[in-house]
C-alpha cells in the first residue's frame, strides 16, 4: 500500500514526450504536475520523429485540401468534423512552436520550408533540423518546461494504476527509484504515446507499450479503433531495436524501393513509392515474404545534397556500415503508430471523469484506418491545448484522500512481443489472432509484470478479430475485403475478457 500525497489542486500529466509537454505549457500558470518515467524528453517517440508536422501554409494549400488527403488516407472511419477543427488549427499550431522557441527549417528566403511525404497533395511538412524535428522540438519545450515555474518535474517516476471512485479519478498511484507512492488530484492527463514495444521490430522505444492505454483500461475507460496499428515500411532493418526509421520525405525527396536484384518492385502501383503507408508497407511485406529483401534506393535523386538534408540518417546508416550516397538502404516494415487508443471527445475527455488524453495514446477519429503522414506531431500540439483549455474551465473539487491502492508489478512486455508480431503485423488472420487472445488471457490476468502490457495486446487483439474486414492498416488475410459500411470499434477490458474466453474452446474444439 502507499501513502497518499496532496497534489494541492494541480493537474498531473503522465508523459514527457510531445503531448505531455505541450499540455503542462499550455495548462501555465495552473500549477502541474509531470511525470515521466524517464529523463524528461528522452526515451519518447517525439524525440525520434523525422517527418516533422504537418501545416496547410503553403500559397497553393488550405485546410479543405489537408483534410481531403487525411480522410482519403483514413479510408472512411476519419471523424471529419474533430478532424477538420484539428487541421484548421495546424497554422496557429507552428506559430505556437515558432513563439515557444522551435526552430523550423527555412529556404533561401526566410520562408519555412515545406516538404512533401506520401499521399499529401501538397507540400506540407514543417521540419526543423532537416530530419532530426522532434529531437529539435523536443529540446527546446523540454528547457521551456524547466522554466516554467508553475511544472514540478518527477523523472524516474511510473505511473502503474489510477485511483477511481464513482468513475471518477482520486489520484494516481506511481512506482519511483526508491519506493511506491500516490498523488491525489481530480486531474489526470494520459500523454503516454505509443505501443511499438510491444513487437519485435518497432521505431518507438522499447518502453512504449502502451502504459498510459493499461492505466485507463484497468480504470474501466473506453478504448476506440485498438485494431489499427500503422507499420512503417522503411526502417532500418540491421536488427536492433528499437529500429531506426528511414523517413517517408526521403522517398518525397524521390528515393526509390528496389529489391536484391534492383528490380523497382512498386513501380506499378498506384502512387509507387508515395502510395499511402498501409499500401507500402503490405507491398515490402509480400516482397519479403516471397524471399526478397527489400532497400530504399537513395543514389539517384536529383538536386538533393542527400548528407545535408538528412543528416541523422546519414549517420546512423553510416553507423551500420552503410553509406546511403553509394550503396542501397535495407529496410523492413515495423511497428510505428497506433491510430487506436482511449476514446476521447473534442475536449479530450475519456469516459472517466476527470481523466483526459491526448496525443498517441488517444483515439479522437483524426487519423481514421490509417494515419497521415505528419499528423501526428500536430494533433499532439492542438489536442495538447484542447485539453489544457478544458482543465482550465473546470472547478476544482473538494478533495479527500482515496483510499489506498496497490501498484502494480511493473511493466515488462517481453513475454508479449512474439505473440503480437506473429497475430497482429502487416497481415492478419482470424485464427492466429484466437491463439493469440488464448496465449494472452493468463498473462493479463496474472499479477506478473508482463499483465499490463498482455491487457493491452490482448485488447488490440479482440479488436482486431472482431473486425471482419480490411480497410486501412488493418489487413486480414481471410477477410480481404472492405465491409460495405464503415463502423468505428469501442471495446472496454471485461469485453476483451470475455471474448478471449470464448476462444478458449477453439483449442479443443
């Protein structure tokens, strides 16, 4: 058990990537509360981003055309009206970031530069450090929020359950270097990111297993659309992990994928090399899956001084043993976004009152089936200030201290990664995802530190097998069809629960 400690009103953020810094920004002068389970900024997905943010402030660009390649992209289950309120907030958005101290990337004439990645019309991408956006980014809110004096920082700081009350959050219990302790506030914001760590070949860190996604489950929140997990089809497949992305404005800057013969196996697809991710990344699965290996060609693109404008990739490859101005990159898909996460509304609200979310670990219907390019990082700015806003309008209750609540075991997800990688990558099927609902069960019912990553997988999972088609990232291989309508998917952890129950007689069956 732990001992409760008054947070005296303040807001408490988990998260110390994008999202999470962007909402103790912009919560300021109310006094917050960080945590992050690592030194702030490290060890978050948003420092490894290369794309950089996606803005309609181009002359030939506007929000109506940004929101017709998002919902092309999101193959019919966007929320176009959430989706067209984030998108018309891009411009103000980079003015924030500008005002806040990022130092975007500009051409010859003091313009930013934009850049162009996969199936956007236009060129959109803000970048700041040519490839290196959210390290850059990163940094620099990372310094603002040790200047703000009204954010208390607590790095090395896990937050492993959530204190609830009549559906209500009382606090938030939390694993240190030293001992467990718990924070009593009626405000939590989840900003956890991602779920790449739950797989064996994945570009986020290997701590992103979706911890902020356990939390709410365990509190009985509702999930949305978990069964869609965008997988990248370039990162650098040399067997590390996590995998070092090999950005999409590469192949924008004109790279192309060849395999060991050089043949341009893509060239015939509609878009090539810029089809949209889900596209690309099934194209090198089946390549690789027929024996090929596959490689982003980067030798022959004109006008572009490849060092200079992709400086971290430069490196990294060169790292390996790879010199990507006179030999081929090797690349494979992996782990890279998840478009699903705790349901949330226009404001951020989860269904437990008090608990918001917001960036990856957030589902608000913005990227759909399958995310834009560079949306990301901008729906974690303006849903950053959705949710500060919305805090900010509410009265603080009358506190009184929770009852005590044990931590968990931690979180180790190990035991997880083969299970996911085999049922639920680029391809799935019905019946590798029911053996993988019944290897998961014990695991997520058990007290062992591999349960609140096996909640999550196991979630993911159920969404996945109940999702009898194949529309955006979502690929199964014995429903290769899109359904006639298109239905968005809520899921609470007893029905993951249950329905993994129900496979269980498949086995003897």
């Amino acid at each position: 058990m732990t001992a409760p400690h008054d947070t005296n009103g303040a807001a408490v953020v988990i998260g110390g990537g994008l999202a999470g810094l962007m909402t103790a920004l912009a919560l300021a002068p109310r006094p917050v509360l960080l945590l992050s389970s690592a030194p702030l900024g490290l060890e978050t997905s948003s420092i490894l981003a290369q794309g950089g943010i996606a803005a309609s402030i181009g002359p030939d660009d506007n929000a109506s055309l940004h929101l017709a390649d998002t919902v092309a992209a999101g193959d019919g289950l966007c929320d176009q009206r959430l989706a067209a309120a984030i998108l018309a907030a891009a411009p103000d958005a980079i003015e924030r970031l500008l005002q806040l101290g990022v130092a975007f990337d500009r051409d010859a004439d003091g313009n930013l530069a934009l850049g162009l990645e996969a199936a956007h019309s236009r060129r959109r991408i803000v970048h700041a450090g040519g490839d290196a956006s959210g390290r850059d980014i990163i940094r620099t809110l990372v310094r603002k929020v040790y200047e703000t004096p009204s954010i208390t920082v607590c790095e090395a700081t896990c937050a492993q359950r959530l204190i609830v009350e009549d559906n209500a959050v009382r606090g938030v219990v939390c694993q240190t270097k030293r001992d467990s302790v718990s924070f009593v506030t009626d405000h939590i914001v989840i900003a956890t990111g991602g779920i790449g760590g739950l797989f064996l070949h994945g570009t986020n860190p290997a701590g992103s297993c979706g911890q902020g996604l356990a939390l709410a489950a365990r509190a009985g929140a509702i999930m949305a659309d978990l069964e869609f997990i965008q997988f990248h089809p370039t990162a650098l497949d040399i067997g590390s992990f996590p995998l070092k992305l090999i950005s999409e404005a590469v192949r924008g800057e004109g790279a192309t994928l060849i395999d060991e013969n050089g043949d341009r196996f893509m060239a015939d697809t509609p878009g090539a090399e810029l089809a949209p991710r889900d596209v690309v990344a099934r194209a090198v699965w089946r390549h690789m899956a027929a024996g090929h290996r596959v490689f982003l060609n980067a030798r022959h693109m004109p006008g572009v001084d490849f060092a200079r404008r992709f400086p971290a990739i430069t490196s990294f490859c060169r790292d390996a043993g790879i010199d990507p101005l006179t030999q081929p990159i090797p690349v494979r898909p992996a782990a890279h976004y998840h478009m699903g996460g705790v349901s949330v509304d226009n404001r951020g609200r989860t269904s437990i009152d008090g608990l918001w979310a917001c960036g990856e670990a957030a589902c608000t219907g913005l990227h759909g089936a399958n995310r834009l390019a560079s949306n990301s990082l901008l729906e974690a700015v303006v849903c950053a200030g959705l949710v500060a806003r919305d805090i900010a309008g509410t009265t603080p209750a009358k506190r009184r201290l929770p009852r005590a609540t044990d931590a968990g075991a931690g979180c180790d997800p190990a035991l997880i990664r083969p299970i996911m990688s085999r049922a639920v990558g680029v391809l799935r099927d019905g019946e590798g995802l029911r053996v993988a609902a019944r290897a998961l069960l014990p695991l997520a019912a058990s007290q062992q530190t591999a349960s609140d990553p096996a909640i999550v997988a196991l979630m993911i999972v159920i969404a996945a097998l109940r999702r009898e088609e194949s529309r955006g990232a979502h690929a199964r291989t014995d429903y290769p069809e899109p359904a006639i309508s298109a239905a968005r998917t809520t899921l609470r952890l007893r029905d993951a629960f249950d329905a993994a129950q129900d496979c269980i007689p498949d086995l003897v069956g």
